[in-house]
C-alpha cells in the first residue's frame, strides 16, 4: 500500500473561523475527513500532520522516506513565502511533493506571488478551496 504524508501548515488548525472570505468556511477536520474518504477508495494510507512551527515541518518532511513514505502533500501556508528551510527540506527529501493552497496566491496580496516552495516540488494546486488538497492527492495518486 502506498503511503501519503499531508503535512498542514501555519494557522490552517483555524479554518472555517479565520477569513472566511478567502479561506472558506470547510475546518481542518473536514478536509481531513474527505482526504481519508479519497485514500481509503484508493487504497493509500494517509498520516495527517499540522503544526504552526517550521521546525516540526521541516522535521516531518526531513523524516518522510525514513519513514517509508512515497509522497508529501504540503501546504506550507505562510511558510510558502517565507521558509527556506521548508523550501530546502523539500528539495532534499527524494519524494514526490505536490503543494496545495485553498486560495489562489497570485490573486492575493504581492508578498503571497511568490512560492519559494513551486520551484521544488512536483507540482502546485491552487485557487480551488478545499478542492485543491483532493486535487492535489490525485496528482500524487497518478504520480506514485
């Protein structure tokens, strides 16, 4: 069975309530609920991770081959613009990375136009709410 690590960033532990305008109204818990609803019709064991901290992401991502994983779903929030450590622990770990975002960040604020995170990885999913992270599992899904 292929093995899927979703790693949720900064703040995203507050969907539903921050800015629902641009974030929509859909919780965490909901999106992880229909992530496990999409891997378990595909046959793909999924571990679900948030952290507001760029330490433990990094961590996460550093360990995910280690740790027998084929693909990391990111959507590194804010750290999108701001990480390299994030950005390099992605280049570094040897997997398929596909990057998601809710909102579409070049229809946004200019300091959110520039992902230091696209770049490396395999692909990015954006501007479909939380449609971009089932999006982005059937990327990986058809990458793997």
């Amino acid at each position: 069975m292929k093995k899927v690590l979703v790693i949720h960033g900064p703040n995203l532990n507050l969907l539903g309530v921050r800015e629902p305008d641009v974030y929509g109204r859909i919780t965490l818990d909901k999106i992880n609920q229909m992530l496990k609803i999409q891997a378990k019709q595909s046959k793909v064991s999924l571990v679900i991770k948030q952290s507001n901290h760029e330490g433990p992401i990094v961590d996460l991502i550093g360990k995910a081959k280690k740790n027998k994983f084929d693909a990391i779903l990111i959507n590194p929030a804010a750290y999108t613009h701001t990480s390299i450590a994030v950005r390099d622990a992605v280049a570094a770990c040897g997997l398929i990375v596909v990057e998601v975002h809710l909102s579409n960040i070049y229809s946004r604020e200019e300091f959110r136009h520039k992902s230091l995170i696209s770049p490396v990885a395999s692909g990015t999913i954006m501007g479909f709410g939380a449609k971009s992270y089932g999006l982005g599992l059937a990327a990986i899904l058809d990458l793997i």
